[in-house]
C-alpha cells in the first residue's frame, strides 16, 4: 500500500482548522512569561471515582517536566486531559496563552502537542517508515481527491514530509528497520518508533507516558539519551511520566507529584527527594 493512501481518511477533518480557534481566551502576555502549559483547578471524576482532584501546575518552555506518583496517582488520566482524550468537570487547560475549551485530541495535535502511549499504540502491520509518515498527517493540507491520485501538489508535499522522517530516523538510529512491519520489532524498538512517530510531529510540546517502561538497563539508558537529546537539541518541551525515581531525578528539570488524584508535591528534584510527603506515598506510613 501506499504510504498516500493511509492518510484519507484523515484529510477529511482538515476543514477543521478555524474551529480550533473559535472561543479562545487569551492570557495577559504578563502572565504568560515562559509557561507553555498550564492546567488550573482540574477534578476528574467518572462516576463516584475521583481521578484528579483540583490539580494545579505549569510546564515551561523547554524544560523537562515530570509528572510522578504511585500507581493509581492519576498520572496518566492527567496526560489524558492535557491530551484532549478526557475532559474534565471543573477546571482550565491553558496553552500558549490561550485558554483551551473541550477541543478534540486531533484537533489539540494540530495545535501542538503530541504523545507517546503506556501501551504501545503502532500499526503493527504497517513498516517503520509508515507508521512515522503518520505523524506528519496534521502537516499535511492538500485534499482527499489530490491524495487519491497522488499528484502534483499532494506528491510533492509527500516528498517533503518523508525528507523530515528520514531524519528522524537517522535521529533515533533506525535505519536497518525502517521497512519492517512494526510488529516484528523488539519491544524496545517498538518503543523508539512510537518515540519518532510523535517526533514527526514536530509539536512543541511531548508528552511521554512511560517511555522506558518494561526496558532492561540498556535500552532505559538509550531512552534517556534520545529523551534529552530532543529537549536539547529540537528545544522540545517534555512532559514525562516515569516510575524509575532514579531516571526521574537525572533528566527532569521539575516534578509535580500525584497521589490518589491529589497533588502533594511540586518543585525541583531535590527538593521532591527531601518531601516528607512523597516519602510517605512512595513507602507508605503506619497509622497508629
């Protein structure tokens, strides 16, 4: 198949693009300093269950931004709520100074964000290269009549975009299985692809819901490398959700910390290792 063709369905929904911006809200440029991100008072609930309770932090342009706590903490519900994919009852999600409303994931793509999943979401059945090539979709503006006969504007476009992959893949040291259905990579590998395809995107801001999960030490240790190397040398803003305290404490430049859908902790590394409470929730405490 074509790698053109995989990409039909999804054009239907570029017509999209002005509704993004409908109902927006600025925030006074004094306020916005260099907070990309920011979510303000956020509850959760389904049905009785609260998720998230009044949860409140920001992320800042290019750093690394990690998001920990026990399982159950709610941290992936969060990353869900920044992402579009849950939308919270109380609370405001604020990006690029802009207050957001309840817009839909592919639509918060478009706006610049991206992720990687706990569990790994690829085409298992599509090559390296076709799986990345999916994550340049929200770049891509020419029509479904265009892409059905792959010519002129629609080809080159195409053109341009698997330029951008190929180093992406030259990036993540892929090349060797850059046609390879994605289902006989090792789970480490698959983890890179999945890494790259949110990388194709080019967003400003990542979001990373334990990337190095189920990783032996060398290929944690290839994933933090490739994690800093994006921050470092794209200027990517990355929230990172990760329960190896040891990586946590190495590449994150702040931490905000979740317990049973609560915040209990929010600052600089050192800062969190010293936390009483995060101590606490980590370990547990006896209750005499």
């Amino acid at each position: 198949m074509a790698t053109s063709e995989l990409y039909l369905c999804a054009y239907s929904t570029l017509s999209q693009k002005q509704h993004d911006r409908d109902n927006q809200v600025m925030m006074p440029d004094s306020v916005v300093d260099d907070v990309l991100l920011s979510v303000k008072n956020i509850s959760l609930s389904f049905g009785g269950v609260k998720a998230l309770e009044n949860i409140s932090f920001d992320i800042r342009k290019g750093e690394i931004r990690a998001i920990i706590g026990p399982n159950g903490a709610g941290k992936s519900s969060m990353l869900n709520v920044i992402n579009g994919f849950y939308h919270p009852q109380d609370g405001e999600v604020w990006f690029k100074g802009i207050r957001r409303n309840n817009l839909k994931p592919h639509q918060i793509a478009r706006q610049g964000i991206s992720r990687t999943f706990q569990n790994i979401a690829l085409f298992k059945g599509m090559t390296t290269l076709d799986n990345l090539m999916t994550g340049r979709i929200t770049r891509m503006n020419t029509n479904m009549f265009w892409q059905a006969i792959w010519y002129g504007r629609a080809e080159r476009q195409e053109i341009e975009h698997r330029e951008r992959i190929e180093q992406i893949i030259d990036f993540l040291k892929i090349q060797s299985i850059r046609k390879t259905p994605v289902g006989r990579l090792p789970y480490g590998l698959q983890k890179r692809v999945e890494l790259g395809r949110a990388l194709a995107a080019d967003a400003d801001l990542l979001l990373l819901d334990e990337p190095m999960a189920g990783m032996n030490i060398e290929e944690k240790e290839d994933m933090c490398r490739y994690v800093l190397d994006v921050n470092e040398q794209f200027g990517t803003t990355i929230a990172l959700i990760e329960h190896d305290m040891g990586v946590v404490m190495d590449i994150a430049d702040r931490v905000v910390v979740l317990d049973y859908g609560r915040k209990i902790g929010d600052g600089v590394p050192d800062e969190i290792r010293n936390n009483q409470t995060v101590i606490d929730a980590y370990l547990g405490v006896s209750h005499d």
